[in-house]
C-alpha cells in the first residue's frame, strides 16, 4: 500500500499518471491528513532532488575542445605510449568496476535485507513449522506462509495463504497472521486461521486466549471483533460481510490430526479440504451440486471412504479418474476433455 | 540528415572519420551524461570534464567499437570514468564523523525562520541527499537524468527494475525520516 502511493505520487511527478491513477491518488490523499503530509513531503523532496541534476553550462567549450583533439594529427610515437596507458587505466578501471559493482550489489544487498522464509506445503501433505519465537504452525495442504528470519520487527508478522494452526508463545510483541486484508493479531494463543486466496473468505477460530480480527479497509487497519475460545468469524472478503459464533474450536483444528469435521457446509468448501488434505482434485460436472450442505466427520479415514460418505449423504455418484473425481448426478459418469 | 540516423549508425561512421557523426552523438548525450556524471562527481565541471574526455577516447577508440547499444554503452562508460575520478581524487571516502558534523550543520541552521522558507527546506533536501546510502542516492539522482528511463537505470547499474523502483521510493521514505529529524532536533534545540 505504501509502495504504491509513492508510485502514483512519482508518477504524478513525472506527469506520466493515468486518470484512473490521478482518481486513486485523490481518493488516497483525502482519507487522511497524513496521507497529504506524505503526499507534500514526496513532492518537495522530488522537485529539490531535479534541482540537483543541474544543467551543462560549457557544452560549447566541451565540444571545441573535443573538435582540437579529434584534429590532431595523430603522433606515431606517442600513440604506443598512449595505448599502454591506456590500457594500464582500463585494467585499473575495469578493477575498480568490479570491485564497486560488487560493492553496490553488497550494499543493495544490505538494505534490502530483511530476509524471509517461506514455507509451503503442498496438497495431500501437512507441515509442521517452528517459527524464530518457538511459537508452532501446523500448516495445511496447498498453504504457504512467509515471515522474516529472526522476528526482529516490533511484531510478530506472518503472511499466511491457506489454512495453519497456530500455537503462539505469550511474548509482549504481538504475533500478526496477515492473510490478504484480513489480520489476526494474538499475544499467545492458540487458533485456526483459513484463508485460501482463491476462496475469497477467511475463517478465524479461536481455541485458547482472546485473538484480535482487523480488516484493512481503504488503507487502514479496523478491529472487526474481538474472539473468545470457541468463537469462530468468517469474512466474506469480496463484500466485506462477516458472520461469527459459537463452534468447536477443537473440531475446526482437528486436521492437524487427520481428523475432519464439517457442520453444515457446502459440499464445494468440503471438496476444497478434500483436495488440500489428499491431493487430489475434485470437480462437479454441474455446479449447483456443490452447494448441498452436509454434515459429517472423517476420522482418519481412508481417501474411498471419503468420497463413498460424500456421495451417499449428496446423493450424487462419482467417478474416479487417477488421482482426479468428478461429482455426477447418480445415472451418470463423469470425465474432462482437458485431460 | 544526420539527425534521422540511429545511434548505432553514427557509431558506425566513426570508422570513416566523419567528425560530424562525433558531433551529433555529442549533442545527443552530452547533457545527460554531464547530469549522470554528477550524480557521482557532485560537482558540474568536473562532470564535464569526465564527459569531454569520454567523447575523445570514443574517438580514439572508434576502429575497435561494435555496440549494439550504444546509449547503454556511454551510460556506463560515464559511470564508471565518474566513480574511477573521485577515486582519483580520494573523495569518495568521507569519514563519518565528517557526515555527522555536517548533519549537526544543517541543524544549526534551523531557524524558524529559515523553515517556512521554501528555498532552505530545498537546500536542506539538498544536504540530506548526500547522506542518504550510495544506492539510494544514486537511484534517486538518476531518475532525474534527462531521458533515462527505469530501464536503462536498471541497465546501467545491473540489478532489476523492481529494486531501481524499490530503491526509489525507500530513498524517499529515508528522506522523509531524515527530514523530520533535522525538524524534530531543530526545535528541541
């Protein structure tokens, strides 16, 4: 966000803005007034750094200079001379290249340097990921998370995309999970946080401690509610509408077990957690037979029986092709021409 | 008629002697080179200088020249003629407590009075730009050269745009900072 604000000031600068960007600037410049701080400080420091790129004044006397030199005839004794110096200084020169360019790369280096770790895993695997606190995440198939070596900002910041477990160590630094606009900031608790970018909604539940839910709407960070253990929120990201309550937490985490439980949930979101705890993939040939909602719970079961349990509470059939099923109405069978 | 050839053809005409070739990629770049140059040298006649003198060995030089790019070719030719010429004149190391000295100059000058004027917040940016880190000042600086582009930046210092726009904005969040310090520090004192 603030990367971006400085693009549309420089560009606003350099008179190369788009209208779309000169509406977004606007927008950006009247929600607050630091924004417009920001925005007269950049400008002032732009239009002082041009000033410092002054122009040629002896361009005239530079090129008649020039026009002497390329006159001359050429002496042949001196031109020997001449060219191992040359060359003396072009070796000499191309050292000092070197040696500045690995300089300026060490230095660019330097101050780019908060160094991340990302770790992903894959559909069908859980990871099990020891953060620099101690703090623990147990991280779902086709989930990543990405955090800076060493924590040693003035928070704990996590960038999460898909589903984790998180057992946080108390510390007084709060331990931020970033998952698009949608922040979870804890202490030291223990919760859930789903939130698939493809899935446009992040789900938070708590099982111990008191966890913060914020939203970062038009550029700034608002509480959306406070949760208690057992408490659940789900937020719609695409229109911002948000519903929470009562659940089992321990139920909602139990994938960190192998132990999936769904209360009244549509049967697309549960193929989705098929898909990221097997790794496979599940697709229905109709769309509208993924919004039956079902209830129901596997325990460490096997991937046949999964898929056996969906069908007979969906009522659909299913068939399976290699590590890919396709939901079917039951006098159906079901396959893609893409593969 | 020469005004409508491609760098790469005057480069090309170089071979035959054609002083009028030297002279139009002379006008060309002459300008923006001398304001590359500075970015380095700090100092404008000596950025000249730096320039004239690279016009000359492109001369002396024009029988081994095959450049495919020719623009990216005096971009970085001038970049490091300017670096290898502070070496020369052992500039480029200032000692820190110089810097130091320097920042508690500009705060010196803080006068309330000299704040609202527009024209000291100017020489003050000015100041703070030479203590900002090599690359960010650099990048800074650069992106002020006429006609030189995120790209040829990028180019000439060999890293990637991202990091040229990167560099960009950091530097001028640091100014920022740096700004409000030398306030905050002016009015405590």
């Amino acid at each position: 966000m603030e990367e971006q604000s400085y693009r549309l000031i420089t560009a606003y600068f350099e008179k190369t803005i788009s209208d779309e960007g000169l509406t977004q600037l606007r927008e950006w410049i009247e929600e607050s007034p630091a924004n417009l701080a920001q925005f007269s400080e950049t400008i002032q420091i732009l239009e002082a750094s041009k000033a410092y790129t002054a122009q040629p004044l002896n361009q005239q006397k530079s090129w008649a200079g020039i026009q002497q030199y390329i006159n001359q005839p050429l002496k042949a004794k001196n031109t020997r001379i001449l060219r191992y110096k040359w060359l003396a200084a072009a070796a000499i020169l191309l050292a000092v290249c070197t040696t500045t360019l690995a300089w300026y790369k060490h230095m660019l280096n330097a101050f780019t340097s908060i160094e991340y770790a990302e770790v992903k895993s894959v559909n069908g695997r859980h990871t099990k990921v020891y953060l620099p606190d101690s703090s623990v995440v147990y991280l779902s198939g086709g989930s990543k998370i990405k955090f800076a070596k060493g924590f040693d900002g003035k928070t704990r910041n996590v960038q999460l995309n898909g589903e984790a477990f998180f057992d946080v160590v108390h510390q007084a630094k709060p331990f931020i999970v970033n998952s698009g606009k949608i922040s979870t900031v804890v202490l030291g608790t223990s919760f859930n946080v789903k939130a698939y970018s493809s899935q446009q909604k992040v789900t938070v539940t708590v099982n111990s401690g008191k966890v913060g839910v914020l939203a970062t709407v038009n550029g700034k960070r608002k509480l959306v509610k406070y949760l208690t253990p057992d408490e659940q929120i789900e937020i719609n990201t695409l229109n911002g509408l948000y519903a929470f309550g009562q659940t089992d937490a321990h139920a909602v985490s139990g994938w960190i077990n192998n132990d999936l439980s769904f209360y009244n949930t549509a049967l697309k979101d549960i193929a989705q957690s098929i898909e990221h705890h097997y790794g496979v993939h599940i697709d229905f040939t109709d769309p509208e037979q993924g919004h039956v909602k079902l209830t129901t719970k596997f325990d460490n079961v096997s991937l046949k029986q999964v898929m056996q349990t969906l069908s007979e509470l969906s009522g659909l059939a299913y068939t399976q092709k290699g590590n890919q099923f396709f939901f079917t109405n039951t006098n159906q069978k079901g396959g893609s021409i893409m593969r | 008629m020469y005004l409508q050839l491609s760098d790469e053809e005057l480069v090309g005409l170089l071979k035959v002697d054609d002083h009028l070739a030297l002279e139009n990629l002379f006008n060309r770049y002459y300008k923006s080179l001398c304001q590359l140059s500075a970015v380095y040298t700090k100092d404008f006649e000596i950025a000249e200088e730096v320039v004239a003198n690279m016009f000359m060995k492109l001369w002396d030089t024009r029988n081994d020249l095959n450049l495919q790019n020719v623009k990216g070719y005096l971009s970085v030719s001038i970049r490091n003629a300017s670096i290898n010429q502070l070496q020369r004149k052992k500039l480029v190391v200032e000692p820190i407590d110089e810097v130091a000295h320097q920042l508690s100059n500009i705060a010196d000058e803080l006068t309330p009075l000299n704040i609202i004027t527009g024209r000291e917040s100017y020489n003050r940016i000015l100041k703070l730009i030479d203590t900002l880190p090599t690359s960010q000042r650099e990048v800074l600086l650069m992106s002020h050269v006429d006609n030189l582009s995120k790209h040829e930046i990028a180019a000439i210092l060999d890293i990637s745009v991202r990091t040229v726009e990167t560099t960009l904005y950091q530097s001028v969040k640091k100014l920022r900072l740096l700004l409000k310090d030398s306030y905050n520090s002016a009015a405590s004192n």
